[in-house]
C-alpha cells in the first residue's frame, strides 16, 4: 500500500527542473491525482455499499467510468500532461454535472466547476482558468433554463424546492462567476510571481554554474602553468649541469617530450656558413631518422624552423594545414600543431627548438613564454659548454707553453752541467746470497712534464703499495726542489747578468771620444764572455742623391 501511495505522490520529472513552472505544475497534479485516487476509491466504494444500485444506476455507471479515467491518468505517467491534466478537469467537471442533474442548484456543481475552473488556471494558464469559468457559468445558467423548460427533469430529490424557477439559476450564477473570476486572476499572479522567481532563480543558477565552469577552467589552467614551469625549470636545470653539447640536446628533446605531452621535439643549430639549420637532436623514432639523413632546413625558406631563424622570432601554427610557413615533414606524418622558438644568445640567433603535438590548437601565448624559456636557457647551456670547451683548450694551450718551457729550462740545465745523474748503494741493505735484483723506476714529474728518473733497485719482484706510495711522495717532492734550485740559479745568473750590463753601460757612458767608448765596450764584453778576440764594426748608411 505505501509503494502505490509513493507512486501516487511521487513528482514525474526531475529535481533538476525544479526551478521551471511546469515543474511544479506536473507535481500539483501528480499530487491531486493520488489524493483524488485513493479517497475517489473511498468515497466511490462507500457509495455503492450505502445507496440502492438498481434505483441509481445511470449515475453509478457515471461515477464509476469517471473514477476509473481519472485513477488510469494518474497510474500511466508516460501520457502527455496535457492529457492528464485535461482528463482530470474533466472528470471534476463530470462530478459537477451529475450532482447538478441530480440536486439542480442546491448541489455541489458550483464547488466542482469552481475547482475546475481553479485548477485549471494553475494547470495552464489564467487564460484558460478564465474561459473554464465563463464556460462553466454559461452552463450553469443552461441546466437551470433546460430545467425551466421542461427539456430536462427535475430532480425528484428537489421536490421539494421549486427548482424550475430560473431565479434561483440566475442569482446564484453572478457571485459564482466573479468568485471563480477573481480566484483565476489571485492564482494567476501568483503564478506570475512563482514564474518569476523560478526564472530569477533560473538565471541565477545559469550564471552560478557558468562562474563554477571559468573557475574550474581557471583552476585547471593554473594547474597546467604550475606544472609547465615547474617541468621548465627542472629541464633547465637538467641542462645546465651539462657540459657536453650533444648530450643537452638529447636531453632536452627527451625531457620536453616526456614532460609536456608532445608528438615531437627537435634541436637545430645553425652550420658554420649560417646558410643551413642542421638537426642536431630529435625525440623519438622519427628524430633517429631525420638524424642520420642529415636533415637541415634552409634559413628563411617554406619552413617555421627557417622563418623563426631568419626573424628571431617564435612562430606558431594552430592548424599547420592552413599555416602558410610550414615544411611538410614525411617523418612526422601526425603533426597537427607546431611551435618553433628561436635560440638566441646576446641578439645573435644561433638556431631554433621545434615542438610538435597531434592535437590542433594544442599551444596558445602561455606555451609560447614556457617554452621560449626552456629555450633561452638551451642557449645559455650551449654557451656555457661551448666557455668551457674554449677555456680547457686555452688550460691545455698552457699547460703545453709550461712543458715546453721546462723542457727548454732543463736542457739549459743539461748543457751546463757536465754530468746529471747520480746513484745511492747501501751495502747494508743488502742480502747476503741474492744475486738477483729488480728495478723500478719513478718518473720525477712536474706539473706533468718529466724532468728525470729516480731508479730504485730491490730484491722483492715489486714494491708494495707503501713503498710505491713512499717512493712516489720522495719523487714529487725532489721534483719541486730541483726546479726551485734551477729557478734560483736562473734567477741568480738573470741578476749577475743585469749587473755586468750596468757595469759596462756605466764605462760606456763615461767617455765621450769614439774610439774610447768602442774600445770601452768591446773589452768589457770579451771579459763577460770569456772571448779572446772581438771585433765592432761601422757601418756609413749611403745618401740618396737627386737628379
């Protein structure tokens, strides 16, 4: 019984049309539908048990095809609701009319057709509320002149009552009309003002629901930049703690495809000419590819990598169908959008960073700025390797000027010096029996440059790994003081040599005569030397003469 009597009440459309009108309306009648269902059944089974059947039966048919349309509209919710709610006008309407041929006036046929008449402006519109009262009353007044007449019986239960006067009919009809008139017109504004705070409501929720959409685009959209710049700034950091040229660009294709969703990723730089963009690095299968082909674009011709080079500038193309400037890539079959970002380092372009997705439209002003800077930082990685390449071969430049010089020092050393080796034995190291002996040899080093040998002999096949240690530590050690001793005594012969060029600039000077000063310098210079024999000569310089 509770299932039948939810479904009577139950509301038919869905919550999510409670701020409409109709809404409303089809849950009234829903409502009306139960109610009359279930007390009509009532009342309908209390009359049949409590009247005699046989002298009543035209209006027991009546009332019982009545009861049995109204509780089929409210069982079959699927029926269009006009047709629900009109059978239910209906049948109140039919109510009305049987009681008005059975009590004429003294009846209950104003209360039903007021009802219907009521209901009938909630159910549509005060229009038509207000054609069901003038229709009504028009039949009101009907039935009491058919009964005047004599066209319809008088019923025997108003025997009593002189119901065939037209008086009565007529009397009671005008405060009728104006009462079901002024009901319509009340039920009418308030169905105006529900209608329009529904409407309000309506529009509000509209604007509400649209305010929650931009908010949670808003808030997706400020979700995608966090993530983009957060992955930028670990690709650039990724980046700049590598010095090798190729391995950044393999790791910026990589890392920007993996971490921003892309179809592809390419490097390309400029060859030496600048005529050219040459690949450099590429994602993927497709970057393989295009890598051992060789693959290059030429500078400002139909492609974006040559344009964004030749202008400096980054290009994007939504749709690159319908881009003017696009290069048509057999090996990127897929490509639907593209973005090239120049790499510019102090206003000089050195290439450019191209990154490709399958969907249209798939970048817009925000990518550009993400991206452009991975790409300046690719240009301040590839300058900073390229600073450290320079540097390392300008260290190695020096580090072999150094050996050089060493080497020149120690053959000076070499020359002067009538014998550089030198040898150690200590007897009592020695073990009686031991014929057999080895060697290791230690080179002396300095700064990497070897300027002799320190030969150790032992017994053992090898020194162990103190010894070794000891011997090396011994080796480094001589060598820095051997060259502190040379460079002394080349400091010593530069200051011995700088006197001696004083000694004899001063006796220069001190004379004024010709032969005194030549005589003056050639002797000074042949005692310096050591030289037996010395000659100066002069030389006239000839004079041009003019015809």
């Amino acid at each position: 019984m509770s299932s039948i009597v939810n479904r009577f009440f139950s509301n038919q459309t869905s919550p999510a049309g409670a701020n409409d009108l109709q809404y409303w309306r089809q849950r009234i009648l829903n409502t009306l539908l139960g109610a009359a269902s279930i007390l009509g059944g009532v009342i309908y089974i209390y009359n049949l048990t409590a009247s005699d059947v046989g002298s009543n039966i035209i209006s027991i048919i009546t009332y019982s095809l009545l009861y049995l349309w109204a509780l089929s509209v409210t069982i079959f919710r699927r029926l269009p609701y006009w047709v629900r709610a009109g059978s239910f006008l209906t049948a109140l309407y039919g109510a009305g009319l049987i009681s008005a041929l059975q009590y004429a006036s003294i009846g209950d046929v104003r209360i039903w057709w007021t009802g219907v008449t009521i209901l009938a402006g909630i159910f549509f519109s005060t229009r038509i509320g207000t054609l069901i009262a003038v229709i009504s009353t028009t039949n009101y007044l009907a039935l009491g002149w058919f009964m005047n007449k004599s066209i319809i019986p008088v019923p025997v239960l108003t025997a009593h009552i002189d119901a065939a006067e037209l008086f009565p009919w007529v009397s009671t009809s005008i405060p009728y009309f104006l009462v079901n008139l002024l009901a319509v017109i009340s039920f009418g504004v308030l169905l105006n003002s529900l209608q329009s705070s529904l409407q309000k409501a309506t529009e509000l929720a509209t604007e509400l629901e649209q305010d929650r959409v931009k908010l949670q685009h808003g808030t997706a959209q400020l979700e995608r930049r966090e993530i983009q710049i957060s992955t930028a700034a670990e690709i650039s950091r990724a980046i700049s703690a590598e010095l090798d040229t190729a391995k950044i660009f393999s790791q910026i294709v990589e890392l920007a495809k993996e971490r921003f969703g892309l179809y592809y990723v390419g490097v390309f730089m400029l060859d030496r000419n600048q005529q050219f963009a040459v690949l450099r690095a590429g994602s993927g299968e497709a970057g393989k590819r295009m890598l051992a082909e060789g693959h290059k674009l030429p500078i400002g011709g139909t492609s974006m990598i040559g344009w964004c080079i030749s202008n400096r500038q980054a290009r994007i193309a939504l749709d690159v169908g319908g881009d003017a400037v696009h290069f048509q890539n057999p090996h990127l079959p897929s490509t639907r959008s593209e973005l090239a970002l120049p790499i510019i380092r102090e206003g000089r372009a050195l290439g450019a960073l191209t990154v490709q997705s399958v969907r249209q439209e798939a970048f817009d002003e925000n990518d550009i700025t993400v991206l452009q800077g991975i790409a300046d930082s690719l240009a301040s990685a590839i300058y900073n390797a390229n600073l450290f390449y320079q540097l390392q071969a300008s260290l190695e430049e020096i580090r072999a000027l150094h050996r050089q010089y060493l080497s020149r020092g120690w053959e000076d050393v070499a020359q002067r010096e009538s014998a550089l080796d030198f040898t150690f034995e200590n007897p009592s190291a020695a073990t009686p029996g031991v014929a057999e002996t080895y060697a290791t040899a230690i080179p002396l080093l300095l700064r990497g440059q070897s300027i002799g040998t320190i030969t150790v002999e032992h017994e053992q096949n090898t020194l162990s790994a103190e010894e070794k240690k000891f011997v090396d530590s011994i080796a480094t050690q001589a060598a820095l003081a051997l060259e502190n001793a040379r460079l002394v005594q080349q400091t010593e012969r530069s200051a011995q040599y700088n006197r001696s060029v004083a000694e004899i600039t001063s006796k220069v000077w001190s004379s004024t005569n010709v032969d005194t000063i030549l005589r003056t310098a050639l002797q000074e210079i042949g005692k310096t030397l050591g030289a037996s024999d010395g000659l100066i000569e002069l030389y006239v310089p000839e004079t041009e003469t003019h015809p």
